[in-house]
C-alpha cells in the first residue's frame, strides 16, 4: 500500500540549509533559516535558560508523565508577560503547553472546526505552515492581502475579512513581527481590528511566535491585549521558541478565552482529547526551563536583558540597511520600520538565484531575508550584491 504514495516536494527552506551547507565560498551569507544570529553569527542558548536547566538537572526528582496539559507552571507563568497583570480575565482565559507555536496553531485550527469553524481568513503572505496545517486539518484557507505595496499594512483588508466574516469563520493574526512580511499592525490600526472583532461574527485566532524581538515584551502583545479585552472569544498560539530560543525543544502553549469563566473547562477539555490524540503530551525539558527563569526574578530579568540584546541588534541592522537607501532597484528604507527576524524583498526567483550563484547568499525564493544573518561584516556586501543583480 506504502507504494502508492507520491513522493512530496521537499520543504524549500530546508533544501537551503543543505545547499548552504555544501557551499564552499568563505564569504557565503545565510538569510534563509529563521532562527536569530549575533554578529559572529551563532544562535547560543541564552545564558538564562543554561542557569535554568542546571537547576532543573539538580532538582528534578521524576520524569514521570504530566498529562495532555504538559507544566501547567510554565503555562500560568508566561500569562502575565503575554496578557498583562490581570491576564486570566477573570478566570476566562486558560492555557495548556504544546510542542511550539506550531502544536498551539495546530491545535488552534482543530478545535476552532471542532467549534464549527469551516473557514479561517488568513493574510497573504503568511507563514507557509499556515496553509499546510489548515490544508491537512481540512478547513478552508480565505486569503486577504497583508500588506501594501509600499510596505505598510494594509489594515483595510484585514478589517473587510474580520467584517465581512460569517458564523463558522475565524480571523487568524500574526501578534507582531510578521513572517513574513515583519510588517506589523501600527497600536490604532490594532484598535480598529478589535473593534471589528467586537462588532461581528470571526472567532479571532492570534499567533504570536515573536514577542519580544519587535519592540519590546510590552509593545509586542499590544494588539493581542486589545483584541482580547474587547471580544468574547479568543484562541492564542504562542512561541517561546523564538524568544527563549528554545527552536528544537519545542515550547509553546495555547490559551483559549471563553464567552464565561465556566465554559472553560468544557473548551480545556476538547484541547486535552485533540493534544491526547495528536501527541499525548508535549515534550517537558524546554517548558520545564522556561517556568524556572520565570518563576525567578533575577532569572527573569537576565532573559529579558537577553532579549533587548537580541531586538536591539536587529534594529541595527535593519537601520543599515535602510540608511543604505536603494541597492539597485530595491528601495531598502522599509525595512526600518519593520519587526522582527523577517523582511520580504522585491526581487523575484531568477535573481534569489543569482544572488546564491553568483554571490553565495542564500534566501527563500519568496525574497523573504532574515536579517539576523547580517552584521557589520556582511551588509555592504548583501547591498552591493542586492544592486549588482536588481540594478
Ligand atoms: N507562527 C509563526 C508565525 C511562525 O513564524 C512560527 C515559526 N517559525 C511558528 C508559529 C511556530 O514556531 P515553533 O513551532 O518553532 O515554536
């Protein structure tokens, strides 16, 4: 039976890491994979989370299975920092761990159409996992686009999808640091989306794989707060991957907000059947670390210490490239005002080609850059490179 299946494309990205790899030239640029880089170009664990998984070696005294739900700690210790001080809403908020951002989507998606949603309106471009998981889990993907041409969100669009959604419809957001795009909603044009939200039919579900590396741990969950504080029902994926970086050990969770505090348990339990059937449990090691640092202040605040490095150095980067002005016929000064580890270019396939060919940098076919992969001993020649093959 095992020979009837078609052999499926491999994921491009991952093709990337293999061809970067192999390629010989010392000055190759990697813009491609999504994990950030310091200026020598290492993605280390944070020192925080080494402190913490010491202790948790020390300490722990079984491994012994948790259940669905995985380290309820970990989940109620990131609710102040994602939601805010009184972020249980009143007991309707309530979360569960899940194996990263991508198990919370996943979830996410599942119990939305366990809940009648048939649809989920997504903006284009978007995370690629986006589509593949509503794909596989079988509810239909409404594309609006997310961004304008000039680099701005187009908030308009987004609001006519939140608007125009039926009964049976959700809305799924990026909380800040777009990927691709790293183009974000400005904190008015957040207000409006909650409005919309307030005011119709979609189920809102927020996705927030970055919070942290935008603008601040604060800045970052603006719009996810202002949705949250002014909808009845919510489903919020979260990372820590990106800002622990945890990427293998995969940690993340996923909260739902329900209508009252007492339909919680009824929400909690569909998660806990759909995590049981689909994984049983979430892997404990990376949770486990990450309720360590934040159930201790001192911890805590040299992981955000961390962060700010992290955010820090990208806005540098970004800022370099954008005083570079134009390198041939791209207009770099966008990226500037954009979030996070991605931006996407306006250059097509034939010249993503020619800069890995002919100048060893590599990047998604799509454009989309990491610009974690640049520093001060790389940029000019990404710029001169990016001018010599759009010029
Ligand atoms: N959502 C978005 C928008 C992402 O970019 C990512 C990771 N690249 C995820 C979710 C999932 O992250 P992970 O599974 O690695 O925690």
């Amino acid at each position: 039976m095992l020979d009837r299946l078609e052999p499926q494309a491999p994921d491009a990205l991952l093709a990337l890491i293999k061809l970067y790899a192999d390629d010989e030239r010392a000055d190759k640029i990697d813009l491609g994979v999504g994990v950030y880089r310091t200026g020598q170009g290492d993605t280390p664990v944070f020192a925080a989370i080494k402190q913490a998984e010491q202790r948790l070696v020390e300490e722990q005294e079984s491994k012994s299975y948790l259940g669905p739900e995985g380290d309820m700690g970990f989940v109620n210790a990131l609710i102040p920092h994602a939601f805010g001080r009184d972020g249980t809403m009143g007991g309707r908020l309530q979360g569960m761990q899940t194996p990263g951002g991508t198990g919370a989507v996943r979830l996410a998606v599942a119990v939305a159409q366990r809940a009648g949603v048939s649809r989920i309106h997504l903006g284009a471009p978007s995370w690629p996992n986006h589509a593949q998981i509503l794909a596989d889990v079988g509810v239909e993907a409404a594309m609006f686009e997310h961004a304008n041409p000039d680099g701005t969100a187009n908030a308009e669009a987004a609001l006519a999808a939140i608007r125009g959604a039926k009964e049976g419809e959700a809305v799924l957001l990026h909380g800040c640091c777009h990927n691709p795009t790293g183009i974000d909603y400005s904190p008015e044009e957040w207000d409006a989306i909650a409005d919309a939200f307030a005011g119709g039919a979609a189920l809102p579900i927020l996705d927030l794989a970055y919070q942290g590396l935008g603008h601040g741990m604060e800045e970052d969950a603006y719009g996810l707060r202002r949705v949250l504080d002014a909808v009845p029902e919510a489903l919020v994926a979260y990372s820590c991957d990106k800002n622990f970086g945890m990427y293998r050990d995969r940690v993340g969770a996923l909260y739902a907000l329900a209508r009252d505090a007492g339909q919680i348990d009824a929400i909690q339990s569909n998660l806990n059947a759909l995590a049981r059937a689909a994984w049983s449990m979430p892997p404990d090691h990376g949770g486990a670390a990450v309720r360590i640092v934040l159930r201790d202040a001192d911890l805590t605040a040299l992981w955000l210490d961390e962060l700010e490095t992290m955010r820090e150095r990208m806005r540098r980067v970004r800022q370099s490239l954008a005083d570079a002005g134009t390198a041939g016929a791209v207009d770099l000064a966008p990226l500037a005002h954009q979030n996070g580890l991605f931006s996407v270019l306006p250059v097509s396939k034939e010249q993503v080609e020619r800069l890995r060919t002919e100048h060893a940098i590599y990047m998604a076919g799509s454009g989309r850059i990491n610009v974690a992969g640049l520093h001060g001993g790389n940029i000019e020649k990404f710029v001169q490179a990016l001018a010599a093959v759009t010029g």
